[in-house]
C-alpha cells in the first residue's frame, strides 16, 4: 500500500518551526521580491510568499517593475538591497523577459543574500558539498525525504530534468547524501529504462502524463515536481500518471499538495538561516 508524500501538511510544521524559532532572534529575519512584468503565475507565487513571510512574522519589502524595465535600473535596485542591512534574501522572481540578461541579474546579487541558490559561487559551494543553502525545491524534497524516514544513501536515484533550478541540483543534493545519481532529459535513450531503475524517481520535466506505470519500479518512491496547467479546465497535474503509477509506489507525491507547498516553505527557511548567519549566530 502506498503512502502519500503530504507536502501541504509538511509545509505548516515547517513554517510553525520557523516562526518559533525567528520569534527568538534579535530582528525579524527580511527578504526583497523583485517581480518584473505581469505574468499570472508569477503574481500569485510572489503574493503567496508574502503571505508566508507573514506568517513567520518576516520582513517582507516587494519590488513591481513593469516589463520594460531596463537592466540597468534593475542592476541599480539589485545594488541597494545587497547593501540593506534588514534585508537577508533577495529573489528575483524568474522567468524575466527576454530583453534582460538573466544570468547577468542573478549574478549582481550578493551571494550571502542569494536565497535561491543560484549564484555562481554558491551553485560551485553545492558542487564541493559545502553549501549554505541549496534552491528551494532540491531542499523541500530533502525535508520532505526525511520527514518520511526515507533514506537515499545507497539507493539508485533517476533524476528527470536537468534545470539549474530544479534538476541539476536535485541530484548534486542526492549524491552528497550517498545515493547513485542517473539524470535523464529530452536527448535520454529509452527513458523507460532508466526510469525502472530508479528506487527514487524525481520527476521535472514539464510533460503532462510523461511517466507511466510500465516505467516504474515496483515499491518505489515517486516524487513528482511538475505543475501543469491544463488549458482546458485550468486544473493542474503533474509529469506522473498519478492514478496508474500509485499502485506500484510506495510512496508518492500528489499534485497539487506535493512539493510546491515544500518550496515555498525552504525559501523562509533559507531566509532564516541567512537571516541567522548576518546576525552572527552561526558560522
């Protein structure tokens, strides 16, 4: 019998810890969202996040910037918040548009107050298995691994997706924790046979029903990352053929309620920790 990977229940513990334990700290914990543009999506991720640093009683400054902003205004705001000293974390809330140099703005943040990771220097500290933080969703699924009392070290491990944000990551955090790491994508030959490999299956590639019964193990564990809106009836589902693929698992993620609750809920434990190592309590 399956059991369910309930990242929304996970998520509130998370976030009670967080708030009891910032309660206790010298100030309130802060980070700066930068929005540019008007994109749906990005306007709810973003007001959620505000939600949850309310809750934890976080510093939360939001910066709107339309579309048309230049880089060299967004350079310039970048610069301000690396010098603000009530601010822990600065995001930059991706995709931007193609007129801005992606790479160039996530490189302009101060890597101390890189909460999502990305920089260079800190993506080469989780390459050396010495980070700070890792990316958000890497870091949910870590939390959510332990919560359930599941071990990687010396499990094989098939990562599907190999972004910066996601992928690429997911699997750096896997090996450090002992597990044999295959990562697959588009260009993968006969996925189905890595796949059924996998004792963990970590699924992102953005595929509505890509994983199907017949290309997973028996008794694995299957966390599904995908959120893909359905254009018809605008309800969400994931890369994994849910219904089908459950009765095989031994674990599993559903979506919604998985891993994007658990995301959400690293980014204010990534400020925390920040927020703790500018306030001299750790090293």
């Amino acid at each position: 019998m399956y059991k369910i990977l309930d990242g929304k229940t996970l998520a509130a513990s998370v976030r009670r810890r967080i708030r009891e334990e910032s309660a206790n700290l010298p100030r309130r914990p802060g980070i700066a969202v930068i929005l540019v543009g008007d994109d749906p999506a990005s306007q709810l991720y973003v007001k959620n996040k505000g939600m949850d640093c309310d809750e934890c009683n976080f510093l939360s400054r939001r910066i709107d910037f339309p579309a048309s902003v230049s880089e060299e205004e967004l350079l310039s705001t970048i610069g301000k918040l690396n010098a603000d000293a009530a601010i822990d974390g600065i995001l930059v809330q991706l995709p931007l548009p193609d007129t801005l140099d992606e790479h160039r703005i996530i490189e302009a943040i101060s890597p101390e107050k890189d909460v999502d990771a990305f920089h260079p220097l800190n993506v080469g500290r989780m390459v050396y298995g010495d980070p700070v933080i890792w990316p958000c969703t890497p870091a949910g699924i870590a939390e959510m691994l332990d919560s359930y009392h599941i071990s990687v070290d010396g499990k094989t491990c098939v990562v599907v997706g190999r972004s910066e944000i996601v992928g690429k990551p997911m699997g750096l955090l896997l090996l450090q924790r002992n597990g044999t790491v295959i990562y697959c994508h588009r260009r993968t030959t006969d996925l189905a046979a890595m796949t059924r490999q996998a004792d963990i299956l970590i699924v992102s590639a953005g595929h509505p029903g890509l994983i199907t019964s017949d290309m997973v193990k028996p008794g694995a564990v299957v966390i599904d990352v995908a959120m893909n809106r359905d254009p018809v009836t605008g309800s969400f589902t994931g890369d994994v053929c849910f219904d089908e693929v459950k009765e095989l698992c031994s674990h599993i993620t559903p979506v919604p309620g998985g891993v994007g609750p658990m995301t959400r809920a690293m980014l204010l434990q990534n400020v925390l920790t920040l927020g703790k190592l500018h306030m001299g309590l750790t090293e």
